[in-house]
C-alpha cells in the first residue's frame, strides 16, 4: 500500500492526470466527491435566488439573459454530478444527500435577493469570486473535474461580465438606482468574500488538497486576488466598499483589508443563515413536483431498451 501511495504522489507532483480506472487513495476518493458534490449542489441551488427575479426582470432583454443563466447553472450541475459519478458515487445518492440537508454547498446562496441590483452583484461578485475559484480547478490533478471545468469557467466569464453591466447601468443610471447598486455591495461583500472558505489556519482541507494539487492556491490567496481586483472594478463603477480598513499595501503589492465576521460564516454553514430553510424546502418541493418526470424518463428508457431487444432477436 505504501508503494502505491507513493507512485501515486510522484504522478501528482509530475503533473500527471488521474483518470477514474486509475489507483487512487481512498482519501484523495472521498475528497474529490465532498468537493465536487459541494460544487454540484452550489450550482443547483444558486438557481433559487436568480430564479426569484425571472418574473420580474426590468426588461426582456434582461430576462433571456437571466433564463439563459439559469439554464447554465443546471448545465453545470449536471456536468459536475456526472464528475462525481465517476468516483463511484451515484447521483440519486448525492441528490438524496442535499435534500435532506446533509450535504453542503456554497453558502452565498442562503443570503436573499432583494433587489434587481442583487442580481447584478451576483453576476459581479460571486460569478467573479466563482472564477478566481474555478479556474485554477481547470488544472486540478482529477481528469473528469479538470475537464469539466474548462466549460463551466467560459460560461462562469459570461455571467460575470453580465452581472458587471447590469451593475454599470445602475450606476450611471438615477441616483436611487445607483444606491440600489451601492446598498447591494454593502450587503453582499462580506458573504463574497466568505466564498473561498475559512482561512487557511482554520481549514482542515488545504494541506492535503494542496499536495495533491486538487487545489492550486490556498482559501487566503484566492481570497486576497478577489479583493485586489474588486477594489479597482468598484472604482470604475464609482462605488464605494464597504470596508473602511481597505488601503493599498505598497510593500505587500496588495490591498489590506479588514476582518471577516467568522462567525457569521459558521452559522451560515451550520444551517442557520438568512434562507437555509428556504433554499432546503424549495429544493424538496421541486423534487417531489418533478417525481412524475423521472418516472416518466425511466419508463421510456425501459420502452426503448425493450425495442431494441426484441429488434436484435428478430
């Protein structure tokens, strides 16, 4: 066994690629199905809070956006389910995980979308914070997850860029639409920022994914490559951030900035954010309103398996 833990780390520290019928340890296995069901759930769920606005988008142009959106992010949870299932994990197990609230996701989504500029942030900021993310993701050691992030990260960069127009718009738009753009910043920064997980000290993951490249930068430095590039964007928006203790760091060539309210973090996780139950019952619902769908797909699956068999005895 240890002969084969180390040939597996000489691969990852080559810059090898573990494919699924690959020797791998079980630890690296169960790993890349927490990280990766986590991914998976984060997109589904994220729909929720957009999907709040689909009725109520300002214009038309603004709601084939959205719904093309949306449909991304379902895309992007079935092509990180499928990921997942190539660990040997199947997807009725990891649905079975979510709707019961055992499995976690990304906890921005357990914050509510109160405004049309909400929307806008989400495209900015947590699309933006997705990317810094998810990019690094297109080099991380597992195939399967490697290479579905390559689609996901191209579509990730439309919606980011979606959400910094929606944003640009409000702001040169009428006063009371740019403190809607201001007053969504204030409230959505923090939870941001929080995205990229606890800090390093406080992370029981970052060592052992680091070694085995499942992760390229540690939660602190991705965490610090948002804010040096968010600071600069709200300056051409002409908005201000909402952290007083921002200022450029000339000897550490990066923005200070002050500190995050972990234990908000926390609760968030633990269930007890803003819309946790919210985001859990409207999954539920939609899963036993889509009952009669599956069912529906099996049974004609099962038809066209039985055409096809009695094709091939004929």
């Amino acid at each position: 066994m240890q002969d084969l833990e180390k040939d597996f780390q000489d691969r990852i520290d080559r810059g090898e690629v573990i494919e699924p019928r690959d020797w791998m340890p079980e630890k690296y296995r169960k790993t890349h199905i927490r990280q990766i069901s986590q991914h998976a759930h984060s997109e589904i769920v994220g729909m929720l809070p957009e999907g709040n606005w689909l009725t109520r988008t300002p214009t038309l142009r603004r709601k084939v956006a959205l719904l093309a959106k949306v449909q991304d992010e379902a895309g992007h949870g079935l092509y990180l389910y499928s990921a997942a299932e190539t660990l040997g994990i199947s997807r009725d197990e990891l649905f079975e995980q979510l709707n019961a609230g055992k499995a976690k996701y990304s906890s921005i989504f357990n914050y509510p979308t109160l405004s049309w500029a909400d929307i806008g942030i989400i495209g900015w900021l947590v699309d933006g914070a997705a990317i810094i993310n998810q990019v690094m993701l297109t080099r991380t050691s597992y195939g399967p997850y490697a290479r579905a992030m390559v689609k996901i990260c191209k579509e990730e960069s439309f919606h980011q860029r979606q959400g910094f127009e929606i944003m640009m718009t409000l702001c040169n738009g009428t006063a009371v639409q740019k403190q809607m753009a201001q007053d969504s910043l204030n409230r959505w920064w923090w939870p941001s920022l929080m995205m990229f997980g606890p800090p390093d000290a406080e992370s029981t993951h970052t060592e052992q994914s680091m070694k085995w490249k499942i992760k390229l930068k540690t939660n602190d430095e991705l965490r610090q490559q948002m804010v040096d590039v968010t600071v600069e964007q709200a300056k051409v928006l002409g908005l201000t951030m909402p952290d007083p203790d921002i200022k450029w760091n000339e000897e550490r060539g990066h923005y200070d900035f002050g500190e995050i309210d972990w234990e908000e973090f926390w609760q968030v996780v633990k269930g007890y954010g803003p819309c946790n139950k919210e985001r859990l019952a409207a999954r539920n619902k939609a899963w036993d309103e889509g009952a009669w769908v599956r069912e529906a797909a099996v049974a004609y699956a099962e038809k066209q398996a039985a055409k096809r068999t009695q094709a091939i005895a004929v």
